[in-house]
C-alpha cells in the first residue's frame, strides 16, 4: 500500500519514534493521513525509588523494583516525566485506525516498542515498523513490509535491565557503607574502571630504564633530488652481532628483559659516547639492501566502536559527543544506523560508494569486483549495515548544507564509506644496513628504512589515525637513496642519544572502547554512555584527552577485587556477555539464568559464566548471599594504599589525604591530596611536600576586647577565620553560643592573614550609618558576593574591599539608582545554538542561577552532567528543551492539598455526627482503635520502612544500568 493512499480510505494511522527530530523527519516522508510522535525514549522502567512503587509490593519488591522471590518479575512504572507523553499518545491512539512501532531495530527499541504496547493497550492493528535509514524510500518500504514484535529480543533485554539492577542495587549499598556514600557499581562500569585503575597501577610500579644508541647522517657524495635523496640518517643497530638495546627489551622494572646480555647490548651514556668517538674516522659502506612490496587494503567501513576510536583521534570528541552528533545525522535521514557491529554494506551502498570512487578519483581506482567486509563482532548487537552515508546516491560533504560537528563526523563516515570500496595502496619498503670498524676493532651496524608508495589507491580518500601521536601514519613516505650492496658512505655526523622507557599511556577514550571490545565486555553501543557514567560518578577525570582514575577508584576497585572478585572478572564479565546472547537466541532461558546468578541455584552450564573459576577464594554461590556477608570487609583497609616511608593514603569521606603514624600519638601527621593529583604522581618525595606544609589551625592570637583566641582554617568550603569559644559555653540549647566565624576574601590567603584582618572580617556585618528615614544600612558579605542591605532593599557592590571602604554618601548614592528588576541585567547568551525544529524559534544557552540552560524563549532546560557550553550541539539542546516540554508544566498542588486536608476532616466529621447511629459509632470506635493497635505495634516497624525508602530512594541514584 502507498503510504499517501491511505488517505482516500479514510484511515488514520498513528506512528510511534522515539525522538521529536526523527519525528519531524519521518513525517515529511509520510505525508497525510499519517500522525507521527515520540515517546521521547523509554515511556516505562523499572522504579526509581520505593515512593513509585505501587503500594501492593512490599519487602525487597519495593528496594529493588524485582519480584526476586516470583520468577524476577520486574515492575514496571511509567516515568513521572513521561506521564504527560504518554497522556498524549493514548489521545492519539484513540483517533487512529493502525499503530506502527516505528522504534529503533536493536533490543532497547524493540523493548522500547513492548512497553507502548503494554501501556497503550491499543484496540487498533499494530505493526512494526523497521528501517536503518530516514530516507523517503527506506521509511515507505518500512511501512509497506512491517513485521511482528520480536519477542526473543524484549526478553533478551529484560533480562539485561534486571541483572543490572541486581548488581548496581545490591553491590552499590555495601560501597556506601565501606567507602562513601552516594557510590555507584555496575556490571559494565565497575570493570571499565578496574581497567583504568589497574592502568594507573602498572604506570605508579613502572621503573624506567635509560638507554643509549648512536644515530649516524650518511651521504652518497653525489647530488640528490626528491626522487634520490643525497643523505639518508640511520640507527645503531648492532655492535659485534649483539643487537643494541631498545626500549622494548626492557621490562617494567626497569631490567632487561628474556634476552640474556649475550644476545642483546645495553649501552650506557660513557658506553655510547665512547663509540661514537672511535667512530669518527671509520669508512662506512652499504652491507645489504632489503627491499619488499608494500601493499595496504582499505579500512573496513565503521561500525559505532571504531566511530568512536576514529572520532577521538581525528576529531577529539568524546565517545558521548561522537554518538549525540551521530543520532542526529541519522534522525535527519544523512547517515544509517549509527548503533551496529557490523561492518556489510547492502548493495545500494555499495554501487553509491563505486559510482562515487569513479566520479571523484577515476576509473583506476575503482577495483573490479565490490569489496565484501562481512566479519562482524562477537555478541553483536543485531544485524544492521554499517555506518554509511544514506540513499542510494552519496551525498558529498558539500552536498548536505552541514555545518560543524555534524559537517566533520559526516565527513569522516563519507571519506571511510567511500575509502573502503576503493584499490589498495602498494608501493616498496626498503631497509639498508650500514656497516664501518671502530678505531678499536669494533663492528657497528646501522640501519635505515623506507617507504615508497607508488599507487595511494584508497589513501587518496582516507587515512586511519593512530591513538599514539607520534605514530607513523599509513600514507607517510620515507624515501631512501638509491644505493646498492658495497656502495661508499660518508659519515657526516655520528650522535650518541639517550632515551628512557616510559610508562604505559593512560587509557583515552579511544583506547579504552577498543580495549572493551577487544575483551567483549559489554555491548559497543553502551560503550559511550560507560564512559560518561564513571567519569560523571567521580571515579576517573581527564587530563587532556587522558583518562586518570581517582584515588576514590583505587578504593572502589580495591573492595570490589578483594570481595566480589567474579563480579569484576575479565572473563566472567565477557562470559555472562555470551550467556545474555544465548537467552536472546533462545539457547537458554531468562529465569533459570537470574536464578544461579542472584541465588546461586541450579546447576550452571559448562563453559558459561556462572560456571567460570574465580581464583580468588571468592565464594560466589549466589550474588545476594555475597552481598549479605559483609563481616569480612575492613572499610579502613580497603581505602588504604601505602606510599613509603611509613606514608598512607587513605580515602576518607570527604576525599583523599595522606597521613604518617597514628592519630592522637606523637608525630602523627596529616594532610590532604588535591583531588585534580593524577595518582601516579604522588611520590614520597611530593607526599613529604605536602605533609611539610602548614595545617590545621593558625592561631592568629586573641580578640583584645573578648580576650578569645582567633584561628585560621582552613575549610571544606575554603580558608575562614573563627574564634575558640571558652571551655563550658553552651552550644546546644536556649543559650547556645555560636562562634563568629567569616569567610577569607579571594585576595587572602591563610598563612598570610592577620589577626587585625581577622577581626574586621568578623565585625561584618558593618553598619555603615542610615538614610533621611532613619533605615540602618549595612554592608554584608553573602553566598552571591558583598552587598548593601537596607530593610529587604539589597544593592550588589563591585568587590569585597567596598565591604569595609564604603561610605554612607556612597551608599545613598547606589540606593538612588533605580534597581535592576530580577537578579541582574539580562545576561547575553553564552552560545546560539539554532532554531528548534519543534517551537521554530532560536535556541541559546544562558547562564542561570543554578547554571548553564538552554531556552528557546518558552522552555528552559538546564543543561545535565556530561553537557558543557563548550561541546554541546544544536541537537543536544533540542533534545533537552523536547525532555522538559514532555515533562509538562511543574505541578504546584503542596500548599492546596495542605490547605483542603482541614477541610475534609471537617466536613467529614459534620457529616459522621449528622448520620451518627449505634452501628456507626461502633464501626467509628472499631476504627480507632484498631489505629492506635496498628500505631503502637507499627512503631519499630515504620522506622524500619523509613530507612529501607530511604535506601531504595538512595539506590535509584547509583547507577544500575551497565
């Protein structure tokens, strides 16, 4: 059927996506008759705290949001931020003739599709609809070739959305409890940040060695042109037979490694300067010239973890920032399924992409027949393309009216889509060895090697980059000169060079996507949203592009590898990856699975992931029982790291610091690490810096009219000054007596403030006098900065030493300028980002009270953790302000429903009075007394429930997604 002839048969038909932009899109294709919407992502999922659980559940159902006890029935609430949405589409549904499901083809959406279903109801036929790219031909033959729900894959991801709320709600509370409160563990993230952690582990072990070579400038002594350099520089290679040590050979302590030194020479500074003098007058010939063809195929198109890789080196985005920019360019029909781990092209690409190699480079560079990349990944996520410009014509970078990141991530999918159908690069790799006898008898050898290219085949179109900046790329010619075996050298110049093996590099995003994939932990298309979780929870922060894990991760990982070590298993992690894959195959089933993973029950199949070995004493029977036997964690071990000479680091709940000896014993020293220190860097040497410096209090000496003693602190909120207050004041209570205390302004410091700065710093409040009407002015230091205050009339003033400075002419005069209304002047905006395809009007990004948001005039949404001003893009903005405006407007029913509770009461006991017969009056008593039972033994038991919301609402915090 034609998706416009529905129209003159008088249906309507309701089409669901999941974003109001791919909305927007699909709607142009459909034309009349078609009413197109969004569920703004997941309309339902599993509670976010014990208040939205329905009250029938009890027990562990209300902590966990799983039925454990039940087959692991999950429950399941629309989100309080969808209600509307979904008000919105029932409305819609209501009028329509047909439901297609036109949600995403992998498991969240077709899960995603399941939970419509089961929310809407719908009395109307349903159809599924799938596509993998917004073209106007691929959505009308989505919608002329729907298919049935797959079931195998909602339960596969029901089965996913279960086990990791398991793990993040029952492993997450015992971090809280021997660590710090508000931590998160997940089955995804906790590995990826072990990853990090142990990185960091290798770089603060690593010994670095020094190493010494020669590298030699030789000349054929004839003239030389580009083609036939006339000098070629080379590297000691050899000295009598022995290979000269390079960095590899050293192991991570510094030492040689596996050769023994018979086979391999370690040159030391004396060693190497020495040779390089008894080299001076040495003739130097060519002993051998080695010369190989060099041949390099195309680049597999991308799948998402090698967009992510490639968008990092090239781009330097995040893997979140890559996938955001990606989602638009295929809600906006420019780019396929950007989610897939597959690396095949259909037909149609493959003739777009061969039609394009020939227009723009030539018929010789187009190869005979198409190049097939069918290799997919292990637990793929289900079959898709790979990631390719849309349509059956390739648009060029030019073409599509991009701008930006949307311009350059097209760009490089358009450059590697049309890279991948093109001949390989070949050309020669040459390596020359150059021999000449020291002064002293000695033989050196050095070499040298080259690359030619003589045909760039697909490098015209693309180079992969290299997560090592110093790497040679692909397409980088070295050119040698044209010698032959016995040809003359002159030595023009013979250096000796030091080096230093170097830590192992830090994971980057990049790498560590790659290292994920490599181990097949996880999913790729979760990949981004990992990374943003544990940098987000605090557990690993960049510098530059690095990823350094925290001191607060050392101790996470700490307790997780001593007492769930299976938990966070390399192989055990991979290994329930496949067992998830069997259950969305049908190999196995969901609730025998869960069963043996939460209680350890039934027997695990061989080779799966409950059978897996552990070899640490772990004593994994069942997750619940090993989160219930917590008597064996020592808190205070677990968060504890020696540095040397009897220094500890230690992670408390208010960050790291270090510390020497014990507390309250004689020498015991203290102080903190700043929380920005990558831990690699902090040495006995900077540990000893720090304790070195001044800490605790600075006594500044005594208030001469109180006779009190002053100190300088130095804060969680920063420096302050304060007074000791005499021993028996009262400090709680009717008489209680708070100290004066007062923040340092920004130009002090606390080593360096006076008692006299002190004790103004205290008189603040400063009266400065009053005006015609006798209103006292005063000048005050607040949260916002100094202000003048007069009544409830306050006026900003431009610096903190106007506090002590002002006068009260001064002040009168500030007072007589009309007051900004609001807080302040109108801000300009921090970044424009566009017009909103929803509200058509310009979107920017401001600077709020509570922080950067973006508006559209009408709707304002703050910007979350992860967004910055800097990174953010037009479609990120639109996302948010489509979120809020699906939340709908705030509610204001608190102080109407404590005012009507009087009321009611009211009404109802004038009305039980009126009707009040002996039936009545003993149902009345019945009733409360049956209250003041149910009060009395419910006492102990309300305080329990208290505590258990409270944890349930604190545990919908931690994260438990992957």
């Amino acid at each position: 059927m034609s998706p416009t002839s529905e129209t003159a048969q008088g249906g309507r038909r309701l089409v669901i996506v999941e974003s109001p932009a791919k909305a927007k899109t699909i709607k142009g294709y459909l034309g009349p008759g078609y009413v197109v919407e969004a569920s703004v992502g997941h309309i339902r999922d599993l509670p976010n705290g014990a208040a939205e659980v329905p009250e029938k559940y009890t027990g562990e159902v209300r902590r966990l949001g799983v039925d454990v006890e039940h087959d692991f029935q999950p429950v399941y609430v629309v989100n309080a931020d969808k209600k509307a949405q979904v008000r919105k589409l029932k409305e819609q549904l209501a009028q329509s003739d047909e439901l297609y499901l036109a949600t995403d083809e992998d498991r969240e959406g077709e899960a995603i599709a399941w939970h419509l279903l089961e929310v809407l109801k719908p009395k109307v036929p349903v159809h599924r609809m799938v596509f993998h790219e917004i073209t106007k031909d691929a959505i009308r033959e989505a919608v002329a070739n729907p298919r049935e729900l797959n079931q195998r894959m909602v339960d596969a991801q029901e089965t996913r959305r279960i086990l990791d709320r398991l793990y993040g709600y029952e492993v997450s509370p015992v971090l809280w409890k021997k660590v710090m409160p508000k931590l998160s563990a997940g089955r995804v993230q906790s590995v990826a940040t072990r990853l990090v952690v142990e990185r960091e582990r290798e770089r603060r072990a690593f010994r670095s060695a020094e190493y010494w070579d020669l590298t030699g400038t030789f000349a054929t002594g004839r003239a030389g042109d580009p083609s036939d350099p006339s000098v070629l520089s080379a590297r000691l290679a050899a000295v009598d037979g022995r290979r000269v040590a390079q960095g590899r050979d050293f192991g991570p302590d510094g030492q040689l490694k596996g050769a023994s030194t018979a086979q391999v020479l370690h040159l030391d500074e004396g060693a190497a300067r020495g040779l390089a003098a008894a080299l001076e007058s040495a003739a130097f010939s060519v002993r051998s010239v080695e010369s190989k063809p060099y041949r390099r195929s195309p680049y597999a198109p991308f799948r998402t973890t090698t967009l992510q890789q490639e968008a990092s080196r090239k781009l330097g985005f995040g893997a979140k920032a890559t996938m955001q920019v990606a989602q638009k360019l295929y809600e906006n029909g420019f780019i396929t399924y950007m989610r897939t781990d597959s690396t095949t092209l259909s037909e149609t690409a493959v003739a777009a992409a061969r039609a394009q190699v020939t227009q723009l480079y030539g018929a010789d560079y187009l190869p005979d027949r198409p190049r097939t990349y069918a290799g997919k990944v292990k637990n793929a996520q289900e079959a898709h393309e790979a990631i390719r410009p849309s349509g059956d014509r390739f648009r060029t970078p030019a073409e599509t009216g991009l701008s930006g990141d949307q311009f350059r991530l097209y760009e490089l999918i358009w450059k590697r889509t049309v890279a991948s159908q093109m001949k390989d690069a070949v050309g020669n790799s040459v390596t020359v060895r150059i021999a000449g006898t020291a002064s002293d008898g000695r033989d050196a050898e050095f070499t040298a090697s080259g690359k030619t290219i003589t045909f760039h085949g697909f490098m015209k179109a693309y180079v992969e980059g290299a997560d090592d900046p110093n790497a040679e790329l692909d397409d980088r010619e070295r050119r040698l000169p044209q010698v032959g075996e016995g040809d003359a050298l002159r030595a023009d110049e013979i250096t000796a060079d030091g080096h230093a093996t170097k830590p192992p590099a830090r994971y980057t995003e990049a790498s560590l996507v790659k290292e994920l994939e490599e181990r097949e932990i996880g999913r790729p298309s979760t990949y981004a949203s990992i990374i943003g979780t544990i940098l987000d929870r605090g557990y690993v922060f960049k510098k530059g592009t690095a990823l350094v894990p925290s001191f607060l991760s050392f101790a996470v990982v700490n307790l997780l590898e001593k007492h769930f070590g299976r938990l966070v298993d390399y192989d055990f992690t991979a290994k329930m990856e496949d067992d998830l894959d069997c259950i969305a195959r049908g190999e196995a089933q969901a609730v025998p699975w869960l069963k043996r993973f939460y209680f350890g029950e039934g027997a695990a199949p061989k080779g799966s992931a409950a059978d897996a070995g552990n070899g640490d004493g772990d004593h994994l029977g069942g997750l619940k029982a090993l989160v219930t036997d917590l008597g064996a964690i020592d808190a205070r071990e677990i968060s504890s790291f020696p540095v040397g000479d009897g220094i500890v680091l230690r992670v408390g709940r208010y960050g790291p610091y270090i510390e020497r000896g014990e507390k309250d014993t004689e020498g015991h020293q203290r102080a903190d690490v700043p929380d920005d220190l990558a831990p690699d860097e902090l040495t006995v040497e900077y540990a000893e810096e720090l304790l070195a410096k001044p800490s605790g209090d600075f006594a500044l000496g005594k208030d001469p009219v109180t006779g009190h003693e002053i100190v300088a602190k130095d804060g969680r909120y920063g420096p302050y000054v304060t007074e000791i207050l005499p021993e028996g004041t009262p400090k709680t209570g009717k008489n209680a007596v708070k100290p004066r205390t007062a923040s340092l302004f920004k130009s002090m410091s606390i080593d360096t403030v006076t008692l006299d700065e002190a004790l103004k710093l205290m008189s603040l409040p400063r009266v400065v006098g009053a005006d015609a009407e006798g209103v006292e002015i005063t000048a005050q230091n607040g949260r916002y900065g100094p202000y003048l205050k007069k009544g409830t009339d306050s006026r900003s003033l431009e610096n903190e030493d106007q506090l002590f400075s002002i006068t009260l002419e001064q002040a009168l005069a500030i007072y007589a300028q009309p007051k900004q209304r609001g807080r302040a002047a109108a801000k300009p905006p921090l970044k424009e980002l566009g017009t909103d395809p929803v509200s058509e009007r310009p979107v920017v990004v401001k600077d709020g009270r509570f922080g950067p948001y973006v508006t559209d005039g009408e709707t304002n949404a703050t910007l979350r953790t992860g967004d910055s001003v800097e990174e953010i893009t037009p479609e990120r903005g639109y996302e948010l302000l489509a979120e809020k405006r699906a939340k709908g407007p705030a509610k204001k029913t608190a102080k109407k429903a404590v005012k009507k509770a009087p009321a009611k009461k009211t009404a109802a006991k004038k009305t039980a009075t009126a009707t009040a017969t002996k039936t009545a009056a003993k149902t009345a008593a019945k009733k409360t007394t049956a209250k003041k039972t149910a009060a009395k033994k419910t006492t102990t038991a309300a305080a329990a429930k208290k505590t258990a919301t409270a944890r349930a609402t604190a545990a919908s915090k931690a994260s438990a997604e992957e």
